[in-house]
C-alpha cells in the first residue's frame, strides 16, 4: 500500500424540484453493476500498489545482493587467481609470432628501449599504436586482417603480466616519476610501472565495476554506492588496477553526491566499511587457500564464500554501533586494570606492614640460634683436627711417592695426547677456516666487494659485445666459479644478488640459487629483467632443473619477446632427453613447431631452436632421424652473434661428434 487516503465516492446529485426533469428510479441490476465496478477498482489500485511496493523490496534485496557479489568478484580479480585468468586467456589465443606482432613490438627490437617495460614506450602497444602498426604491417592486407590482427596481438599482450599500457610514456618521465613516488612515499616503482598498465584480469574488473555503477546508479542508497566504491577501491589498491580505481573514484563521489542529497553521511561511512570487509575477506580467504597450495577452484569458491559470509554477518551492522562498542569495552578494560592496581597497591602495602611489625622478633631469635650451632661446631672441628693432624703426618711419605709416579705416567699420556691432538685439530681448523670464509661470502657487501675487486675493463667490453649492459664489473667466468664454489647454494642470497642489478651479480645469482626453492613467481620476476642471452640461458638453465620446467616452458616459448621465448626454447634444450619432463611424442609436436617457425622467429629464438633440435636428435633413434629430416629441409639456420666469435653449430655434425663421444667415454667406463 502507497499509504495515500482513498478517494471517498462523491455523492449522487438531485435535480432540484423545479427543474423540469423527471426523477426515474434506477434500474437494480445497474446499480450493482456500478457496486461491483467500484469495488473492483478499488482493489486493482490495492493490488497495484502492493505489487509495486514488493517489486521495489525485491529489486533493493537484488542490488543489496548484487553489491556483496561484486565486492566478492573484485577480490576474487584482485588475488592470485588473476594469474589463472590472465594464463587461461592466454591460452585461448597463443600462437606464433605474426607480422602484426613484430610491427606492434618495431620500435623496441629497433631500440630495445625500456627492456622488459618496453610496452610502456615503445608506442605500439596502446589500442591506437597497435591500429597505426597493424596498417603498416603489410602493404597487400586488407582492412579486416589488420583488424583482427591488431585485436589478436592485443589480446596476447594484455593476458601477459606486463599486459598493456593506458596511455605512452617517454622513458625519462616515467623513470622521474617512478623514482619521486619510491623515495617521497616507498611506493616501489613495479607497483607504478603496473598501475600505469592493465591486464586481461584488470579488465575484466573494471568492466565489472563500470556495470555496477550503471546498474545501482539512479535506484541505490549512498550506503550502496559507498560499499561498492570501497570494495573497487581496496582491490584496485591491492592490485595496481587502474581502470577499477577510476571507477571506484567515480563511485564514491556518486556516493557522496546522495548522502547530501539526504544529509546521511554517516550510510557513506557504514557502506564503506562494509565493503571494505567483504572484499578483504575474499582476497584474504583466496590467498589462504593459495598459501595452502590448494585447487584453484577450491580458492575460488572460498573467496566467494567468505565475502558471502562477511556481507550477511555485517548487512546489520553499523560503523557507529562498531564504534560505541570498541569504545564501551575499552572502558571496561581500562576500569578492570584501573581495580586490579589499586588491589596490588593494597596487598603491598599491608605485605610491609606485616614484614616491619615481624622482622625485628624473628631476627633476634634467629642470631641467638645460629651463635649457638656455631659455638657447637667450633668445638667439633676443633677436636677432629687434633685426630687428623697426628695421622696425616704418618701418611705423607708413602702419599708423596704415589703422587710423583702418578705426575710422571700423566706427562707420558699428555706428551701421546698432544700428538694425537695436533693430527686431529689441524683439519678441523682447516674446515673452519672454510666456513668462515664462506660466511664473509654469503654476506652480500662481500660479494658485491669481491666482484668489483675481480672486474677488469677488458672483460667489460667482451661482455658488452654479447649484450650485457651497465651496470656490470666484468668478472671472468673462471672467477665467477671459485665465488660459486665457496658459496655452494643459497637461495637468499642468490635472490640479494638478483636485486642489486648488477650483470655479474645476476648470473652469480643464477648459480648459487636453489632450484627446488624456485618458484613460478620468482622465476617470472626474474624474467622482466632479462635482457640479454647470458641471462636468458642462465636463468633457462636454473629453471630446467626445477620442478616447474615444463611448465615454465611452455607459458614462454611462444611469446613474440626474444629473450622471453629465448629462455623458454633454452628450457627445451636442457631437458629434453628427460621422460619424465617430454614424452617422444610431445617432442615431435615441438620439432614440427620448430620446422614451420625457425625462419620467422627472431633472431636468438632461432639459435636456441637450433639447439633444441640437437637434444632431441640425442633422445633416441627414430627421433634422431625425424630430426635430421626436418633439419634437411630446414637448411642452414641463420644467426646474427654480432662483433662476437660465437657460432651456432650445425645440427647433424654435431649430434654425429656428441654421440662419437658418449660412445668413446662408455668404453672407457667399461674397462675400467
């Protein structure tokens, strides 16, 4: 019911007597007609009313939903399983290398600018920058293959951790910015670096986000609005998104827009804390499961659960009753604290009263006590010396002779002693004369020392001419092992030594890291800086020992990166004559791969392609003659090495002197 007083009906009007008009009496059925009409009318508006009061309960129970549903969605896009979403999307569209990949990545294989932050500004990676790319791909393509193939690169970029960026920034200005944040605020400049940018993952929620506000826009209370606003804001926060934080902005302001509207600031205030709380729920609910190293699915619907959870236990619950409550039980705490004192207070004090009044009595009669047991044993020990004096004096001789041949069989057992010592002390003091020197090392201000004191200028150039850049000590590999060697394996070390930037550092890092410590994550990190085949192969090495080799492998060899899809092939080469990593039949997909790609991936792709091939000709011999096969149809592989020696072999010669060798080197195991 709308609450409104019904019409009355108005009263039948009579002609007056003098009118002319002749009064008839109404016909009965008529006027129960009439009867029934009203009554009907009146009900249709009841009815109306009371249809149009519960739709408008059940759309504001919808959106009270909605808006726990999509706190939970946040959270859920803001956790680790953004890295599942983004790898399934992925997935969905991986591939090779097109020519609207390599037009879109033209200025960074030109310039290398920005390294593995490259999309930032090399200008082909903004939606506009990917369109100017994909039209000057190829002059013979028609409109709607640059389109489609503007939106598949896109959609490769954006589902990658780097994803895509809003807006091209000049290098200078970002590293400005970047730097001002991080020493002003300690915001680290990989949080901004992601802020600026915005993956498949990211996205989607702030498509999430933009539906809500339409959908709760004109109809929703500012407490809605704020909720929605808080639980956008906090996932934003926590994962860089920046398109969610312009939506949640705009939230927050149509929230407050409302709340003045009725003069209600305080709905504001509940709204926010409650989405803040069913949006941190969720996220900290997925990480548990995660940190657990439970299914995805089952973190998924626990995050889901959890903010459920948390929107129900606080749909009643109000920020100022929160506030009365902390602030009431405070005070009692602070009353009961305050009691508890003042009774310690009492107890001490008559604790000293009780010890003055007693003190004094007990004391005297204490001494008087100990005078006595003290006269007592004076006289005891007094006469057990006179005994004592007269029988030693008898007995000292033959004691002194038992003591001089007991000092000469000591000096006889020490003297052996000493010997024995001076054997058995000598390589102990040299074991840790090594651990201590394998302590200093393990410290990272030695380390970084020992390496500059090892660096020469020449080794710098050489290592400059294969792509290593500055900042760099130019350590000998030969110097770099002895390191290595004292150090054994410590992966904290080995994760300091990454972070310090150096070139000589990072590839000690690689070789003293734990390879089953290694995890997806890091070996991720470790990857956005790598930008030379030193690295690319050092860090492929490190993780083909790893249990996440295969893994690892195939999220990396097809990405139109050099050094990413470099290090990925690097992967392959390392294990693949492991079964238990490649089965026969997966290696043959992969040689097929190879054949049909070798001639348009980019340049140190191809060299470790290359390699690939010369492993699984090892693997067994069908494989070796389906891969010679292909190597023949193939033709020489073509690599640039630069102002460097380094050559990239010939696959048949050198499977036929690999095999030569495994063949000289078990002969020789057998006779001996």
């Amino acid at each position: 019911m709308s609450g409104e007083p019904e019409q009355p009906l108005e009263p039948a009007v009579e002609p007056p007597a003098d009118s002319g008009v002749d009064c008839e009496l109404e016909d009965p059925i008529a006027i129960a007609s009439s009867t029934v009409a009203s009554a009907m009318g009146r009900a249709g508006s009841a009815s109306a009313r009371a249809v149009g009061s519960g739709t408008q309960m059940a759309t504001d129970a919808t959106r009270r939903r909605a808006a726990a549903v999509i706190a939970a969605a946040q959270g859920l896009l803001a956790s680790d399983l953004s890295d599942t979403f983004n790898g399934l999307v992925q997935a969905a569209v991986k591939g090779s290398a097109t020519i609207y990949d390599k037009a879109m990545d033209a200025e960074y294989l030109t310039t290398h600018i920005g390294g593995r932050a490259h999309r930032l500004f090399d200008g082909g990676h903004t939606i506009s920058g990917a369109w100017r790319a994909a039209q000057i791909a190829s002059p013979d393509d028609t409109l709607m293959e640059e389109m489609l193939g503007a939106l598949q690169g896109l959609l490769r970029d954006v589902s990658t951790p780097r994803g895509l960026p809003l807006a091209n920034w000049d290098k200078e200005t970002f590293d400005l910015v970047a730097e001002s944040l991080q020493s002003s605020f300690g915001i680290p400049k990989s949080w901004f670096a992601d802020l600026v940018s915005y993956d498949a993952a990211e996205l989607l929620g702030g498509t999430v986000g933009v539906v809500s506000v339409i959908f709760n826009w004109n109809k929703a209370e500012s407490e809605t609005f704020a909720q929605l606003a808080a639980s956008m804001g906090l996932s934003a926060a926590i994962g860089a998104n920046p398109l969610l934080l312009l939506v949640s902005v705009v939230a927050i302001a149509r929230a407050f827009d409302k709340a003045r509207s009725s003069g209600d600031y305080v709905d504001v205030a509940d709204g926010a804390f409650k989405g803040a709380l069913t949006s941190g729920a969720s996220m900290g609910a997925v990480a548990l499961v995660g940190t657990a190293g439970g299914p995805v699915g089952l973190a998924m619907l626990t995050g889901i659960a959890a903010a459920v959870l948390t929107h129900t236990a606080t749909k009643k619950v109000e920020l100022e009753a929160v506030s009365q409550f902390v602030k009431e039980e405070s005070q009692t705490v602070i009353r009961q604290i305050t009691a508890q004192a003042f009774d310690v207070g009492d107890g001490a004090v008559d604790l000293a009263e009780r010890a003055r009044s007693g003190v004094g009595p007990r004391a005297t009669a204490a001494a008087d006590a100990l005078g006595k047991q003290a006269s007592r044993a004076g006289r005891a020990v007094a006469t057990g010396a006179s005994a004592a004096g007269s029988a030693t004096a008898s007995k000292s001789v033959v004691a002194g002779r038992a003591v001089t041949n007991a000092a000469q069989a000591a000096g006889r057992a020490g003297a052996a002693a000493a010997t024995r010592s001076k054997s058995a002390i000598e390589p102990v003091a040299r074991r840790a004369r090594a651990f201590v020197d394998r302590s200093e090392l393990e410290d990272l201000g030695s380390v970084m020392e020992r390496l500059e004191a090892a660096g020469t200028a020449q080794n710098r150039k050489v290592y400059a001419r294969h792509g290593a850049a500055e900042p760099l000590f130019g350590v000998s590999y030969a110097e770099l092992n002895k390191v290595a060697k004292a150090i054994k394996t410590d992966h904290v070390l080995a994760q300091q030594l990454w972070a310090s930037g150096n070139h000589d550092a990072r590839v000690l890092a690689l070789r003293v890291a734990d390879p089953s410590s290694l995890d997806e994550a890091l070996a991720y990190r470790w990857l956005d800086d790598v930008d030379n085949y030193i690295l690319a192969e050092g860090l492929g090495g490190l993780c083909a020992q790893s249990c996440h080799a295969r893994s690892l492998s195939d999220g990396w060899r097809d990405s139109p990166d050099e050094w990413i899809a470099s290090t990925g092939w690097f992967v392959v080469t390392c294990t693949a004559e492991d079964s238990e990593v490649w089965s026969v039949g997966e290696l043959r997909s992969l040689l097929r791969q190879i054949e049909s790609e070798i001639a348009v991936r980019p340049n140190r792709v191809r060299h470790e392609m290359n390699g690939a091939l010369i492993v699984m000709a090892l693997r067994d011999g069908n494989l070796r003659r389906s891969v010679l096969a292909a190597v023949g149809r193939i033709g020489k592989v073509e690599v640039d090495h630069g102002q460097t020696g380094c050559k990239t072999p010939e696959v048949a010669p050198y499977v036929e002197r690999t095999l030569a060798h495994r063949a000289k080197k078990a002969a020789r195991s057998k006779r001996a």
